[in-house]
C-alpha cells in the first residue's frame, strides 16, 4: 500500500495559505521538511542541487519549516523575522511554514527524531510518496527522482 503524504496547511512568506500537498497538482512535489532553524544551510544546499539539477522546471520544489504550535503572538512575530530576513518572492513564495503538532506529523511519516530534515517526492495526482531520504541529496537520489519522473511522465 502508498503512503500519502499527510495534509498539512501553512501560510508561505509572501502571506500565502496553502495545503501541502493538496495545493501543488499542476507538477509532482519535491517537499523539503526542516524542524529546526540550524537545518536551514542542509535545506538549502538541497534546494540549490535539485535547481542545478534543473528539476525546479519539472517540479515544484517547496520548503516546510514545521514548528510546534505556539501563540498567534510568536507565530505572527516568527514570520515576520523570516520575511525580513528574506528578501527574494521566490523563496519566500516556496517556503511554507506550518505550526501544527510536530510529533503528531513526524508519527504520519514515520519520523523518529527531529534531528534531521527529511525531503519527499509526492506524486501530484495520487499524493502518495513516490521517494523519501533524509539530510542531503545525492546524485543517486537525482537520477531516482527523475527515474521516477519519467515513469510518470510516459
């Protein structure tokens, strides 16, 4: 039996609110989850590869910073933090932050810890997860996501 992959609803940067992955059905879903800020530089470099990669013109590529839910207070004051510190649309339109339960949702995914970021490929029509790894992309994990592309694709 797929995985799905959980329905979760944030708000982007640009104070956009979107479902993950409901909202993303035009292209397969790369989901790049982080639960803590020091993981920013890992996701990072993996965003950076997938756009080297040029899978950013073959799929929609977000970022999900996922904190425990909190006060409206801290989490009006959190983002506005990111969007300062943020200035490019694009990457403020890809990075979408949910403040729900953490455990809850690393228990839906089968995560562990939140001691690593953990990247997904979400099929856009069936929402299953098609890929999953944890930490960096290699370039094993290229040629997959785009093996499992063109499987799709044909």
């Amino acid at each position: 039996m797929s995985e799905l992959f959980p329905s979760v609803t944030g708000r982007n940067l640009n104070k956009e609110t979107l479902t993950i992955p409901d909202d993303y059905g035009e292209k397969n879903l790369l989901v790049i989850v982080a639960f803590q800020q020091w993981q920013q530089g890992i996701v990072d470099d993996a965003i950076t590869i997938l756009e080297e990669n040029k899978l950013d013109r073959t799929h929609s590529i977000i970022e999900i910073p996922v904190i425990q839910r909190s006060t409206r207070f801290r989490q009006i004051r959190l983002d506005t933090l990111m969007r300062a510190v943020i200035r490019d649309r694009h990457i403020r339109q890809r990075t979408v932050t949910v403040y729900i339960d953490k455990q809850a949702f690393r228990e839906k995914l089968g995560i562990a810890n939140d001691k690593s970021i953990h990247w997904f490929l979400i099929d856009h029509v069936s929402k299953t997860i098609l890929l999953r790894g944890v930490d960096t992309i290699s370039p094993e994990n290229i040629t997959q996501i785009i093996s499992h592309s063109s499987k799709i694709d044909v």
